[in-house]
C-alpha cells in the first residue's frame, strides 16, 4: 500500500541526513556584480540537506544531520541553528583544518542566480565514511540523499554505507537529485547516481529532471521506467506551477499557492523536508503534498536559503492566508 | 652606502612579489557577529602581497607578482585591479578546481578584527614552485616575501627558490614578517623565517615584531643583531606612532601623519610597497619614509584593504592637507 511507504508504526526512528553544510551570503542588488565591491546579507545558514533536515525538525519528526564545519562563527551558525531548530547535530564534525562552505549569490536581472562556491575545498569536501555515527545509523529510519552532495567520491562512498546500512534494517530512502547535467558525463557520478535510484523508495525530481536518469524520451515514460525500477513514489515538484504525484496506481496534481518571489533558494529543499516528515509521522499522501506545496511556496516569500523553514502550524496559517486571496 | 641600496643605476627590473591574493568582506557594523546574518560589503581586492604590489605600482615602479586565484569573479576582480594599475599579471595563475581565497572580517567595539579565512585550501594555497615563471624571475631585480604568505612548506620551498635566484644575480630582497607568534612554535616555520632573514637587505618589522626574530631582550640589541646579520636597512612601522629608520650608522625617526582611522587593514603593505618602489627608484631614505609614513597614513583612511593605494601625487596632495591641519 503505498500510502503507507513511510507509516512505520513500531519502528520509530530518525530522518537522517548528510551532506554539505554552508553559508550563503547574498548580493542585495538585482544584477550585482562579483567583481567589484556592493552592499552584501549575511551570513545565512545553508546547503541543501541542511535545509531540508532543519525543515524535517520543524514538521517534528526526530532528525539527525552528519556533515563537517570548520572550527568557525559560520560553523557555529549552522550547527546552532539546526539544533536550536531540533535536529541532532552529534554528528556534525568540526574540522580544524578548513572553513566552513560558502556561497555567494546574486540574482541576475531575469531572475537567475549566479554563485560563486567555496565546497569541495571546505570542511564539508572532508566528509568520508569516517565521519559516519553508528548510534544515528541505527536510530535511523528514513536517510534522504541530496544529489548536490555527491561532489566527490569519498562522500560518494559514505553515502552508499549509509543507504546499504539504513535499507538493510528495513529503513527507507528518499533521493531529490539536485543535479547539473554535467555531472551525468561523469561516469562514476552516473554509476552513483543510478545506485542510490535503486535503493530509492521516494524520488523527489524537479521538473526537468524526471527524465534525467532514465531512458524514456517523455516524462510519462519517465516516470514509469522508474517505478519499475522499484521507486516507490514519485513527487515532481513544478515550482509555481505545483506538483504531481505518482506511484504506479494513484496520481495526484496539486497547484502551488500563489506568492510573490523574494528567493527562490531552499524551497525545494523546504518541499522535500515537510513531504518526507509528514509521510514518516503517517500523513496520507495529498496531505503531506499539500503541505509540502506550503512550505516551498512559503520559502521563497522570505529571504535567506534556511529563513523560510516553517512548522506545521505555521503552515497552516501559510494556507488559510493564501487561500483567502485566491484560487489557484 | 646605505642610501643606495636600492639604487642601482644600470639594473633596472621589476618589483616583484608572490603570495596570496584574497578578496576580503567586511561587516559594516563595530562589534558585528558573524554567527547570524548582517549587513556586509565587498568583495574587495585583498592579500598582504596584492596589497604591497598595487601600491608599487602606483608609485611607478615596473613590478609583477605570482600567486593564484579560482577561475571566478573573486579571481576577475582582483587580477584586473592589479592589471589595471600596472602590475604585471602574467605570473598568476588561474585554477580551475579552487575557489579565490577569502577574509571576512569584522571589527570589535575595541578596534580589534575577527577574521575568517579561506586561504591554505583556496586558489593560494596552490601556490607552487611550478607558478614561478622564468622570466618574471631573471627580470626581477627586487624580491618581496610577506611573512603571511608562508602558511604551507610548498610555499615556503617556492620562496626561497625566488629568494636564491634573485640574489644569484645580485637582485635585493624585503622581508615584512606579517606573522603570528604560534607560527615560531612550528620548527620549520622559524627555520624558513631565519633563511629570509639572512637573505634579507631590507627588514620592515611592525613595533612589535622586532624582537621576534631575534634573541636580544631589547627592542636596541635586536636592531643590531639583525644588522649584525647582515640585514641593511631595518625600518620598523610604528602605526600611530610613526616609523624608525636603522643601517647600522644612520637613524631616523619620523612621526605618523594624524589621521581619522576607518580600516586599518593593508597600511602597513602600503607602507612597505611605498618605502620599496621610492627607494628602489633612488629617492633617499628620509623622502622614501616620508612618502611610506604618508601611504600608511592615507590607507586607514579608506575602506577597504586595497581601497588606499596612492600614486605620489595623491601622497603629494594628502601630505599637503594633512600638514595644514596639524603638526605631528
């Protein structure tokens, strides 16, 4: 039954998830240039599966993040953040030899953003199997894999120990792939890629990368080459046109609420975090997609990549709000 | 005679210096955290040894300095900066699996500065014996090594092959020890330290700093020593409290220009890349002081690490107005 994929009744246990840990330190100006000095914000805690456990505790789901900072105010930023939030941070490391990540964004005039990275070099690029906590290992049941952690191949290798791990005792996995194409001419990050689909229970693609990792010319084709695969569900996320749901026999299309964009960074992680929580604490599927269409739409409406996690009740108030001034 | 060290007629050359080159962000407000989000400014060009190079450049020296940045706007900005002011850029190398080095600082309510660095695994730290070029090397008449840029042995290695060319063919070199006391509790640190220092014709201490590197108890006994040692010409930048100037038989103390201080950081470079390029250009040593006092001066008064380079006339002029207004 699928919409009972996360619904573990006797098998409490932790989300878990690892990966990158950053700053974001933003360009206030539509346009703003790197190359000459302007007025900048931050700094704002970050990275993918940071932003999408510290969304995870706010839904209230137990959790637990492993990644490295350096030994750092914006280390101390990040780990402070997540636990004053409710994440177990027992397995963030602190790294005496590197800084903490960074990310520098400025949004281009039509709306793209331009970054200049800090991440491969920085604490996070120390991540190995190393780093790994038995004791979170076994608490685990749900670890979620962010394709943009995938960056080199000793965390290629810690994620592949921890899916093995977590699906061998009977744990679940969901994988938002996070990806540039040209990760994909990489044939190890492909092989990785096609690795962690196959242990992957809940696939959370954005629109345009259904068909990223699959054969099929059409989405359709897609998304029925990856159920196949053994994927349990499908949750493409449509940005502000909403998302859709698919597992083989239900479907499910839900409009996104409408908002005026401050920042778009986070939201799908935003998404990922409460949809994932809210399956793990045995939502049926459109409420826990309708909540997850919430909290993406209610991260963009603030700024800063972390700025927009949101409690259930916050989210309820995001909907009643929302719905009042429109239909969408 | 020491008042032409520098002055040799017949053998011109380039200035030439190596090191890291970073862009630093500022916090705007005193006593600004960086464990929560701000209001911050930047990038600007930075590094000890950009700094020094920018300020030679301004003066008219013929210079060129080697070092590394990111293939990214970090790296854009500051090689076009140094470009654009006639620094030779020939010699800095662009990596493309590195991130421009960077500072974030922030100032305390006590004038004090917090740092947070990313420079050992930037772009800088890649800094090899390999980015020596040839030809900047038999062009090089004038070598300056920054205490600062010795944070790897790969560094350190690269700087005494400069260091034993450039003297090879009867080039000079400058030291500005720019260090860290726990640096000397690293052997081969206070190793690579005294190797400089016995190829050193030109010692630019801060006030402190004199006694570091070497075993007299007295700020006197240490001047000699290092003398003794064969050092020419010893000039220890005082701050707010101007300069002394030392060779053994001829002294000079000169009082700082009385300035309202905005940002400290990149005077005393200022200082340094002024004293060299004026002397390396056969000024005498009380001009060359007091056209390096001046540099150091004016640089407070800019934000922004580089922000206060000066060409002589804008020295000329900021003497000028600075004398008007009081006698230090």
């Amino acid at each position: 039954m699928a919409d009972t994929a996360f619904h573990q009744p006797g098998k409490p246990g932790y989300i878990l998830t690892m990966g990158e840990i950053l700053v974001e330190i933003m360009a206030t100006e539509r346009g703003q240039s790197f190359r000459e000095p302007g007025t900048l914000i931050g700094p704002y805690a970050s990275g993918a599966p940071a932003i999408f456990i510290d969304q995870v505790a706010k839904v209230g789901s137990p959790c637990a993040m492993i990644g490295c900072v350096g030994d750092d105010d914006f280390g101390v930023l990040n780990v402070e953040r997540l636990r004053v939030d409710g994440v177990n941070v027992s397995g963030i490391s602190v790294i005496k030899t590197a800084t903490t990540g960074s990310a520098f964004v400025t949004y281009r005039e039509d709306g793209d953003r331009d970054f200049i990275y800090n991440i491969a070099n920085s604490a996070s690029g120390h991540l190995s199997v190393g780093n790994i906590r038995d004791d979170l290992l076994r608490q685990c049941s749900h670890f979620h894999v962010m394709g943009s952690s995938l960056f080199s191949f000793r965390i290629i290798e810690a994620m592949k120990k921890v899916i093995e791990t977590v699906k061998g005792h009977g744990g679940t996995v969901s994988f938002d792939p996070n990806i540039r194409k040209e990760m994909l001419r990489i044939p190890e990050m492909r092989e990785a890629l096609d690795f962690i689909l196959d242990y992957t229970d809940v696939f959370l693609p954005s629109g345009h990368e259904v068909m990223l990792l699959a054969s099929a010319s059409s989405e359709r084709g897609a998304i029925e080459e990856i159920l196949k695969r053994g994927v349990r569900e499908i949750v493409i996320k449509r940005g502000k046109d909403g998302c859709s749901y698919y597992d083989g026999s239900a479907e499910h299309d839900l409009p996104a609420l409408r908002v005026d964009e401050i920042d778009p960074t986070g939201a799908g992680d935003c998404f990922g975090g409460t949809y994932i929580a809210c399956r793990a604490q045995g939502f049926a599927i459109e409420r826990a997609l309708t909540y997850a269409c919430a909290a993406g739409a209610r991260a963009v409406t603030q700024r800063g990549p972390m700025e927009g996690t949101a409690t259930l009740a916050e989210l309820d108030d995001f909907i009643s709000h929302a719905s009042e001034q429109s239909h969408g």
